[in-house]
C-alpha cells in the first residue's frame, strides 16, 4: 500500500517561498496567476495491508514527524 501525504501551509500563514514563485511568474509574463502556495509531498511505500491500521499509523507520523502542525496542514491519500 502506498500512502500519499500532501502537506501545505496553513491559511494565513506567510508563504514566501510562494510569493517568490509568484513574483518569478509575472516577471515570466504569465500574469493570469492569483496567488501561490508552496507545500511538499510524502510518498510512502507501507508494508501495512490493513487501511485503518495504515491510516492511523501515518496520522501518528505527520503528528509525530512529517508536518508541523502548528503551522501547517496535511492530507493523506492511500493508494
């Protein structure tokens, strides 16, 4: 099973490192674009056959590791 964990910024969180992608964008003249968000994602391959098992236990890994949630969000997606 492979699981897909998808991590971003929280809503009002500054995103420079979007804004700076933002900004290389218009200077590139593709103007139609609002606004940039920057986040990262995890792929992880699990030996794990049991999706609530799964689910829980990569749950415990963004909590414990993979995002911070103070000020970031996660989504996980298993495939």
């Amino acid at each position: 099973m492979t699981a897909i964990v998808n991590v971003s910024l929280k809503a009002g969180v500054l995103d420079s490192q979007g804004k700076a992608v933002h900004h290389a964008l218009d200077s590139l003249h593709f103007n139609g674009v609002a606004d940039v968000r920057v986040g990262k994602q995890i792929i992880l391959k699990l030996n794990e056959t049991d999706k609530t098992k799964a689910m829980a236990d990569v749950k415990q890994m963004c909590e414990d590791l993979l995002a911070n949630t103070v000020i970031e969000d996660y989504e996980i997606e298993l495939v």
